[in-house]
C-alpha cells in the first residue's frame, strides 16, 4: 500500500503540470506540507511536450530543471503519479480525498538502465509524442520524465512479453504484482490544476484532420520539430516522410467558435508565430509559412514578437479562415477560401497544415467531484462557493505558460491562506 | 416602387447600415461579422460569374454605408440556401437569413434587377407552389425553359427529354400537369387562408417599421 502522510494543514494540488508544480512548490517553500497528484507517469504536463516556449524560444526542459531541482530538494511534498482524484468530501479546511493509483509496475529500484525495454517487442502509441509514432510496451515516458522510472503498459501484464522484462531487470525492479489501489487523505484546501487539452480537430470537418495525414495540430507540429521527437527533430510531413517547406498554420481552429469553443484560446497565435520559426530555422529560405488568420492576438507585450515575424520575408499573413481542406494527387494539402483583403478566391496547396488548435480544459467544471463553479466553456472560475478549492493555470483559463505560472502562484497563496488559518484554530 | 428607395434613402441618410438592421429581416446580424471570411469560402456559388460580392463583404459594405453597392450587388441572389455558411459561422450569423432578407428588401424597395433568375425562379415557384398547395411540376420546368424565349425553351426541353420521359416511365411527372390537371393538397382553401393570414402579418410587421 502506498502511505500518504496528510493532515487538514495539508495543500492538495491536482495535476502535476507547470501550474500544479509551480502551486506546490510554492506552497512548500512556505513551509506548508503539500500532496501533488498527477495522472501520467511523470510530472511536466504539456509544458513538456513542447519544443520551445515563445517569447525567448528557450526550451522547456530549462525550466523544468530548475522546478524538478526546487522539488527534489524540498522534503514537504509527496508527489503521487498514475493517481487520479475521484472522490471529495467535506469542505474549506477538513477535505477528505480519495486518490485511484494506476499500477506502474515499476518499483523504486528503478535505474531507468532501459534493459526491461530492450526486452519487450509489444509496441504501444506513444502517448507522449501525441501518437506519431510507437514505443516499447516498457517505456520511459520521455528523457526528462520524472520520477526518472520506467512504465510497464498494462497489456503485456501476464504475457510473455511482462515475464521477459521482469527477467530483464537487475534491480529486482519490476513487480508484476502491483494492483490498482485506493487512497484516502486529508487536506485543508485543494489547487485544481488539472490543465488542457488541445480542442478535438476531427469534430472541425472541414479541416479533414484525421482524413488527410498532412493535416496536423499545432501540438503534433511541437513534436515534429524537437529532437526528441519521432522524427528526430525534421520537419517531415507524415504521408510520405518528405520534408515539409512549405507551411500553413490555420489559426483559430475550433477557437473563437459558437459551433466550437465559444472562446479565444490566447496561446495559438504566438504558438503558430513561435513555429514559423522552426520552419526558417529548419529550411532557412527555402522555408516558407503562410498564416491564415482572423486577427493575430498576440497577447500581452508579445506585440514585438509579431511585428518581427511579420517583418521575415518567407512569413505570409492572409486575412482569412480557411473555409475547407481538400488534398490534390500528390497528397499536398490544399487551402480553400476567399481572402478578405480584396475578397479574392484562393486554392492554395501546401506541404503540411497546421492546425492551431485552441485550448479547452482537460478536466471540465461539472467533472470536477466537488462542487466548483466553472464558465460555460468549463473552466473554474473564482468564486466565494468553491470555498477551499482553487483553481490554478489553464484549468481557470486559456492561458501561456508565463501566465499559468502566475495564476498558480496567486492559487497557492489562497490555499496558504486556508490553511493557516486551520493551524491557528488547532494551535 | 422606386419612389420607396429613395423615400428610404431620405429617412436614413447616412446610415445605410441602420436601414438593413430596422428593414430587411435578420438585418441586425449584419453587424455581429467578424470578417473571417469562412462563409464565402463555403460557398457552393462562389465560381459563379454572378457572384460579384461575397457574403461578408456585402456585410462589410453595408458597415461602410455603401448604399448602391450593396443595392446593386448580385451575390445575394445568388444564395441558394444550401445554409453551409449558416451551420459554419463561427458567430452563429444567419448568413443564408440575411442574404435573402437584403434581396428581399431590394426587390420591396424596388431596386432588384428585372432580370435575375434566381429571383425569376423563387417568383415562379411560390406562385406555382401554393395555388393547389402542391408544385405542379411540369407547368414550372415548363416556365423555366421558356424564360430567355421560345427557341431556348425547345433546346431546353430537348436536352432534359430522355429525364422526362424516365420520370413519367416511373410515375413521378403526370404530364396532364401541362394542361391544368394537378395534384393538389387535400385542403387547398386552408392553405390559402393561411397563406393570406400571413401575409397580413407580416403586412402589418412592416407597416410597423414603414
């Protein structure tokens, strides 16, 4: 059994992403004992899965390093991966939580020496890449992932495949055995941080994502261009593996929609205007982007980062949503739609499509098991009826990294607030 | 007729766009566009030769006060309520709505041109539809081919014989029709009283905003 060591002076965050680690860390540097509860195998969230971040386009595992270093070194928070919130009870200052802890099949002894790997031939989607390729069945979910511990997929369990990677390991570190599990804790008050999810592209038919392989989502495009990635950091288009120069990005894709989500995702611009810079530092002037656009929000004091981009002679802005995709013999994905500057028609085939997909919360209000007010898109907002739960970074708004981060922080000093004053009514 | 549209031009000056939202039905989404442009793009007609303006810059036209351009436009007419634009915009606008609310209103104000067929079909097919509360289908093909004269009628109706003489080897064209014999519904006066009962509705909505 897994022990959780957790009082009512306890902080609960849910979701281990940027803005769950950011509000734990926080929390826990004031000295407040924390619980950080994360659904995948390893924390970073969708901050991770990404190439670079705009505006300094430095990459994230920077960041990470430092926030891993800050967590590693600090005592007061437990951090439970595979584990999911179902069940809260009670209110603001004395919450009784029940957390489900998927089996990893890897114990603590764990070197991450990648031999059970080497011994399992069963291959499963590679979550972490958004599916764009295939891993081992025996995984590390990606090279910064921590706890740095190896993943056995549940469906090798009890083959042969399982055995062969038991056998594999030195450490005596796999144990088939492990059962899912369920734990109670207490805790004062509760971040909820649980995050996004890219806006499902298939439900935009017109766009034929998922019909048409060269059509991609801003998301997969992160992956395509990090080393680390399943293409080794080219830019190859997944048809026929040929390098994609020549670009489109569709912004507003689902986002700013009343048949879709009825709000701006913020992020999508300044994320297809970052990528425009992975295409020119991939193919230098052969590479050429064409951003089909509504307006180009970019948000905040981002404005500069636009106006250079603007200023790259192989970045085009059109003035106009792509009003359908179709795709000619040689499977190059052609724009349809008419051009609001001059109203002229266009059909214009390029080698890839990005779709920039907006934003929606992983984990909508009404999922929430508690009662939490939340906006018509689903995500939480502030209000005095959510009592000791806060919501933190994308899981209250559709939000950048730099701005998640921020509302982190402003929800961990609301949950320090909690519970502190349930250790001055126990002093 | 025209003394309307000048009439309407007098009462609202300078503000075109005040005069679609308060006369032509649905006229008030007109300023809820955003201009993304995704409901020319959907457009089934938008190779169409006709197609002088697109649906979001007749919009954009109206905004701008531009009151003979959007008067003496064709690309409202030519709509034909395939409503993919309705079902896409991001804003939820009417589009297809609109689009037959200004025609309407340029044909009410008398500024529709004579000749459009678009507009010469709806005309055709409303009178036709509800005199017996069914389409007498052969008298409006027949209508139809004949529009541009007698010579282009008989081409016409030589090219689509062998579709003719198919339906009527299925059961579906009575070719009595032609002569007045049809298949009505089974109470054509209720259809009628109906038809006038709206009609004086909407009569007296328009009054209302005259």
């Amino acid at each position: 059994m897994t022990s959780v060591v957790a009082t009512n002076q306890t902080i609960l965050v849910v979701g281990g992403g940027i803005s769950g680690m950011t509000a734990a860390l926080e929390a826990a540097e004031t000295g407040k004992q924390v619980v950080l509860v994360e659904k995948n195998p390893y924390l970073g969230g969708r901050t991770v899965q990404l190439y670079r971040y705009f505006p300094k386009m430095c990459h994230p595992t920077c960041g990470l390093e430092i926030n891993l270093r800050r967590l590693k070194a600090n005592p007061r928070i437990q951090v439970l991966t595979m584990a999911e919130v179902t069940g809260i009870t009670g209110d603001k200052g004395a919450y009784n939580i029940s957390v489900k802890l998927k089996p990893r099949y890897v114990n603590e002894n764990c070197t991450a020496c990648g031999e059970c790997g080497k011994a399992v031939k069963t291959e499963i989607d590679d979550a972490f890449n958004y599916n764009l390729g295939k891993i081992k069945a025996a995984y590390l979910p990606s090279s910064m992932a921590y706890p740095q511990r190896y993943v056995i997929d549940s469906s090798i369990v009890g083959t042969a495949d399982g055995e062969a990677a038991k056998a594999a390991c030195k450490y005596n570190a796999v144990d088939l055995g492990m059962q899912e599990e369920v734990v109670t804790l207490n805790a004062g008050a509760i971040v909820w941080a649980t995050g996004w999810q890219p806006y499902d592209a298939t439900k935009i038919v017109y766009y034929g994502y998922g019909r048409f392989k060269n059509v991609i989502s801003n998301v997969e495009f992160e992956r395509l261009a990090d080393p680390h990635g399943p293409t080794g950091g080219k830019i190859l288009r997944p048809s026929d593996g040929k390098e994609a120069k020549n670009v489109a990005f569709i912004q507003c894709a689902g986002s700013r929609d009343e048949n879709h989500l009825r709000h701006c995702s913020r992020f999508c611009c300044m994320a297809s205007l970052k990528q425009t810079h992975y295409v020119q530092e991939a193919f230098g002037d052969a590479g050429k982007s064409t951003i089909y656009y509504i307006d180009i929000r970019a948000i905040d004091r981002f404005e500069d980062f636009y106006q250079n981009v603007k200023a790259n002679p192989n970045v085009s802005f059109i003035k106009s949503k792509v009003a359908r995709i179709t795709e000619d013999k040689d499977s190059n994905p052609v724009c349809n739609g008419v051009n609001v500057e001059g109203y002229k028609r266009y059909a214009t085939a390029h080698d890839l499509v990005v779709l920039a997909l907006g934003m929606e919360p992983s984990v909508k209000g009404i999922e929430i098991p508690a009662e939490v007010m939340s906006d018509s898109s689903g995500f939480i907002m502030a209000d005095p009826a959510n009592a000791g739960i806060f919501g933190a970074g994308c899981a209250t708004n559709a939000l950048d990294v730099n701005r998640a981060v921020q509302s982190a922080t402003a929800a961990a000093l609301r949950a320090i607030q909690v519970v502190n004053k349930v250790a001055r009514a126990e002093a | 007729m025209s003394d309307m549209n000048t009439q309407m031009a007098e009462r609202y000056k300078n503000n075109f766009l005040k005069e679609i939202e308060e006369q032509a039905e649905m006229g008030e989404w007109v300023k809820m566009c955003m201009q993304c442009g995704l409901c020319s793009g959907s457009c089934p007609t938008n190779f169409h030769s006709g197609w002088d303006h697109p649906p979001q810059e007749i919009f954009m036209l109206i905004r701008a006060g531009k009151r003979e351009e959007v008067l003496n436009a064709q690309g409202m007419y030519m709509c034909t309520s395939c409503y993919n634009c309705y079902v896409r915009c991001p804003r939820k606008v009417p589009v297809t709505h609109v689009m037959h609310g200004i025609a309407e209103y340029a044909y009410r104000i008398g500024r529709a041109p004579k000749t459009q067929p678009t507009m010469h079909l709806s005309k055709t097919f409303w009178t036709n539809a509800t005199k017996n509360g069914r389409v007498n289908e052969v008298q409006l093909t027949q209508s139809l081919y004949f529009k541009d004269g007698i010579s282009a009628g008989i081409k016409k109706a030589m090219e689509m014989q062998s579709v003719a003489l198919g339906l009527v080897k299925a059961g579906r064209l009575n070719l009595l029709e032609a002569v007045g014999i049809a298949h009505k519904c089974k109470d054509v006066k209720g259809i009628h009283a109906m038809l006038a009962k709206a009609k004086e509705l909407e009569a007296k909505r328009k009054e209302a905003k005259a």
